[in-house]
C-alpha cells in the first residue's frame, strides 16, 4: 500500500498546476506567470480568503478540490466518439483502472498540452497497454462539442499510441451540460467559461479504480511513464504488473509536490530489517540442526565404542 504525502495547497498549486484561459491571445510567458500565481491565488481563498481580492475575474471558481477514494456517479451517461449513448460505469469493466482527463477538444492550449504530454508518457510505459490493463476516458466540459470532434481526437491520439487493441481503451466523451458538470464536481475538478467563449481550468489526470473510485490525482502537465505506471498499478490494487513492479509499488510514496513517486527510505529500512531478520532466523536454525546432527553423530559413536570395549 502506498503512503500518501499531503502538501500545502500553495505549495502543491506553485509547482504542478497550469490554467487553460486566453491561450491564444500572445504574450504567453506574461500570461502563464500570471496564470500560476493566479491559480495559487485562488487554491489559497479557500483557506485565506484575503486572497479573492488579488485573483483576476477569469479565474475566480478555478480550482481542484480532492475526493480521493469517493465514488463516481457511474450513472451519468454521455456520447462517445461514435454518437452512441453510454452510461460512465460502461467503460469500467471491474478489472482494470482508467485514467480520466476533463477539459474540452477545442481547447487552444492547455488540454491538448496534457493530452500530448499524456500520450508521451503511456508510450514510455512499455508493459501496460490501454484496453487491456487500462482505460483512458476523455471528456469534454463543453456541451456544444459534437461526437465527430471527439471521434477526430480518438483517431489522431490512437496513431499516436500506435498500440494493438488500444481503440477499445480510448473513450473521447461529449455530454451535457448537467451530467459533465456533475462529474467534474465529482472529481473536484472547478472550471468556469469566460466571456469569450474558452473554459478557464486547473491541468490534472484522475486515476479511477476498477470500481470507479478515485485512486490519484497528477497535477501538471508532464506525466513521466514511471509515474503514470505506478499510478495505474496503484489504481488497480495491485491487479496490475508483475511481483517485482508490486515491489517498487511499496516502495514508493506519491508526492503531489513534485508529481511523481519517490522511493521511500523507511520502507527500505523495513524491508532491510525484514531481510536481515530472516537470514538471522535462518542462520540460527542451521546452526541449531549442525548441533544437533553433531550430538547424535557424537553419541553414536559414544555408543559404538563402548559396545566394542565390552566385546
């Protein structure tokens, strides 16, 4: 089981996120400064709300709120890339997890950056394949995005992935407006639309257990394959991967500072601990049987000796 590390809201908004509003309009290093200090702004309200007053107005509700281990409403029912209705619990099977990702395919910067960024890191995971150990879930937060723009996102990312059965582990999803907003606030993902149309929001991927609770969340928008991989195997409860990557699995702790997993000393110092009480248990117990071999051994003798000196 993995340790879960719980940074400060500013410090976890400082490091990982990224805000997805008026990409297109230049100046981009002027704008992504003040999007993350924007966006620490607005993590931090809820805890000081001295800070609402300094959050620019594009930004204000902006924000991902942790439900971990809460359930989805599996019930929602949304369009896949093929215009069919399909109820979220459809896509999970109960065996294996699924990663979600929430934003909108006509977005002009951000959630087409983590989309790339996510596809870059499941091709470096070379042992775990979407539609057989895990699904990946794409949906829209815009409800007047069709089913085609979803099926032209599904297609482009599958060329990419470029991996056999993958199709059946991709889902690009459009809904309403009710039953999207209804699991990104399940989620705790917060994103409001802007006057000119774009949807402000904070860069993360959910990953979902087989049974459709939230397993992690990964803030950024770099996701390395380890990372990715550890999630997906911690997400599935250990379904997933071989005895050895279950191994490391203990062994790591997820920090959200820094997005990744880290090896923790401690659980090294236990296993060390663990190892050297088993050789010592070991050791004693050969000795023991060397002992006892050499006093029967001895005594035997004994015996035969003296059966000889009276003959």
């Amino acid at each position: 089981m993995i340790e879960r590390t719980v940074p400060s809201r500013l410090t976890r908004l400082v490091n990982d996120f990224n805000v997805g509003s008026r990409m297109r309009r230049g100046l981009f290093g002027r704008f992504a400064t003040v999007a993350a200090l924007a966006l620490v702004g607005t993590m931090a309200s809820a805890q000081d709300p001295e800070f609402n007053a300094d959050v620019p107005p594009e930004l204000v509700g902006v924000d991902i709120i942790e439900h971990l281990d809460e359930a989805l409403p599996l019930d929602l029912v949304f369009t896949d890339e093929d215009g069919r209705q399909i109820r979220l619990g459809d896509l999970l099977d109960g065996t294996r997890p699924a990663i979600l990702q929430m934003g909108y395919f006509k977005c002009p910067m951000l959630c087409n950056l983590v989309l790339n960024e996510t596809m870059d890191g499941l091709t470096g995971v070379d042992d775990l394949s979407a539609g057989t150990d895990f699904d990946l879930i794409a949906v829209s937060v815009n409800p007047r995005e069709s089913h085609e723009l979803a099926k032209i996102k599904k297609e482009g990312y599958l060329l990419e992935y470029n991996r056999s059965g993958a199709s059946k582990g991709f889902h690009f999803l459009t809904g309403t407006a009710e039953n999207t907003r209804a699991l990104a606030d399940a989620v705790g993902f917060k994103y409001r639309l802007q006057d000119d149309g774009e949807y402000a929001h904070a860069a993360a991927l959910f990953i979902i257990t087989p049974d459709g609770r939230i397993s992690r969340y990964l803030y950024g928008v770099r996701y390395e394959p380890d990372t990715l991989r550890f999630a997906l195997m911690e997400g599935a409860e250990g379904r997933i991967g071989s005895t050895l990557e279950r191994f490391i699995l203990w062994c790591h702790v997820y920090d959200p500072t820094s997005g990744s997993y880290h090896l923790l000393a401690f659980r090294v110092m236990q296993l060390g601990g663990l190892v050297t009480l088993l050789v010592m248990v070991v050791g004693v117990g050969l000795l023991w049987i060397r002992d006892r071999r050499s006093t029967q051994t001895a005594g035997s003798t004994d015996q035969i000796t003296s059966t000889g000196a009276a003959r």
